[in-house]
C-alpha cells in the first residue's frame, strides 16, 4: 500500500511539473528520486519497491511521451542502485541530501543518454552534456524537497506516525 501511494504521488508531481514547468529539457527527474527513494526504504524485499520503480518510470514515458520503456528502465536501475546503497549511506541534513540527489540525477541522465545514444535517439554531444548536468542539478535542487514529501507519506503508514527515520 504504501508503494502504491508513492507511484501515485510520483505521478501526481510528474504531471504537474509537465503543466507548470517552463523549460521542456531541463526538468528536475523526479523519476530517479522516487525510485532511488523506493529501493533506499526497501529492507528485506526489493521487489515491490522495484515494481513500483518501473510503474513510475513506464507512467512518466506515457506522460513524457519518451521512448516507451526508457524511463521504467532506467527507474528500475536507480531503485536497485537505491537498494544497495542503503545499508551503506546515511541520507541525512539537506547538503547531503542535495549532494545525493545530484549524483543521482547524474547518474539518470548518463543512463537516458546512454540508452538513447545506443537506440539513435541522441542529439549533438554539448548540448546532450549541457542538459545532463542541468538537470543533474535542478534534481539535486528538487532532491531535498522531494525526499521530505515521501518521508511524510511514510510516516502515515507507519505505526507510529512518527517523522523520524534514516531520510530526511
């Protein structure tokens, strides 16, 4: 249920930030937060946090209009990076969350890239580079924000309603 409740709340804010951003390129990637966030908070199993990665990756290619599958891909890929890393970093304060947030829209922009560089899809190299760190950096801005959004849905479904935990 509460995998659920973040797949619609990621589509809810890919769906306003379609309506209301002004730039089409440069786009916090809201995507690879929500699914870097899904496999940080998943513990033991990882593949509800996982379906529910690429429910959100194949939602934002239906709303994107992005080659179908790329998304989901690569939110697939983010939430296992999300899963792995979780026993071993400590996502708190907003400096490092934000620093977080970055390598990780860095890390979903080389993906997209990549996949569509490999599909013919690419554009010219500069300007591929200039929007990767663009939006590596409108997603380190967004990350902090994003991730506070999601710890206050956790903690309606968790027992004791409580807003502490390991993510800010």
């Amino acid at each position: 249920m509460r995998v659920a409740a973040h797949v619609m709340l990621a589509y809810a804010v890919v769906l306003i930030l379609g309506a209301v951003w002004p730039q089409e390129r440069a786009v916090p990637d809201v995507v690879a937060l929500s699914a870097v966030y899904l496999g940080l908070t998943a513990r033991h199993r990882v593949a509800p946090s996982l379906f529910g990665a690429i429910a959100i990756g194949y939602l934002a290619d239906i709303l994107i209009g992005s080659p179908r599958g790329l998304l989901a891909l690569t939110a697939g890929i983010l939430c296992f990076v999300g899963h792995f890393v979780q026993g071993r970093l400590l996502v708190r304060g907003v400096m490092f969350t934000f620093v977080f947030s970055f390598l990780i829209g860095l890390l979903a922009s080389t993906l997209h890239t990549t996949f569509r560089l490999a599909a013919g899809l690419a554009g010219d190299a500069t300007t591929e580079l200039s929007g990767m760190l663009i939006v590596a950096l409108l997603t380190g801005i967004a990350g902090p924000l994003m991730f506070r959004l999601y710890r206050f849905v956790d903690s309606r479904f968790s027992r004791r309603g409580s807003l502490e935990g390991l993510l800010l």
